[in-house]
C-alpha cells in the first residue's frame, strides 16, 4: 500500500510504514520515533484493514486527529485527508 505520512513538528526518524502495524509515539521502542513534547510515548498506531490505511490513538494525552477532527476511535485514512498525529 502506498501511504504518505506527513508530521507536523519534531524530527522522526525514518522507518518503513509498509510494514503494518506501525506505532507511532517518542519512545525508542516505537516503529517510528517522533521526538516531540506533544507526542506520547506511544501515540498512535497505523495498520491497515481490508486495502484501507487506519490510525488509531492508543491512549495519547494530546490525542490524534485526522484532519481537523480528533480520531478517537480507529479511523479510516483516506485520499486528501491529511492525518495529523499531535
């Protein structure tokens, strides 16, 4: 699946998001390390579901949203909607 993630604020270090389920969160142990005071040490999780991409927040302080709109529950991703993990 081709997926594009784009992080607003921090410095992720570089991970293969082909390989799903991705977390996403500050911790080392995370499959990809955002170093941001907003990002929990596992914030979200990436993973897909019959062809489409979904993010779910894995219990963040700050939350995760899709868009503008905050993505409690597991959310599909899809074309020109832009998910924001923060």
């Amino acid at each position: 699946m081709d997926a594009k993630l784009v992080i607003v604020g921090g410095r992720p270090a570089k991970a293969d998001l082909s390989e799903a389920p991705t977390i996403i969160g500050r911790s080392r142990q995370s499959d990809l390390t955002v170093a941001h005071p907003m990002i929990s040490r596992q914030h979200c999780k990436l993973f897909e579901v019959d062809g489409l991409l979904k993010i779910q927040d894995l219990g963040s302080l700050n939350g995760t949203f899709v868009g503008r709109k905050r993505s409690p529950k597991p959310t599909s991703c899809r074309k020109r909607s832009s998910p924001l993990a923060r």
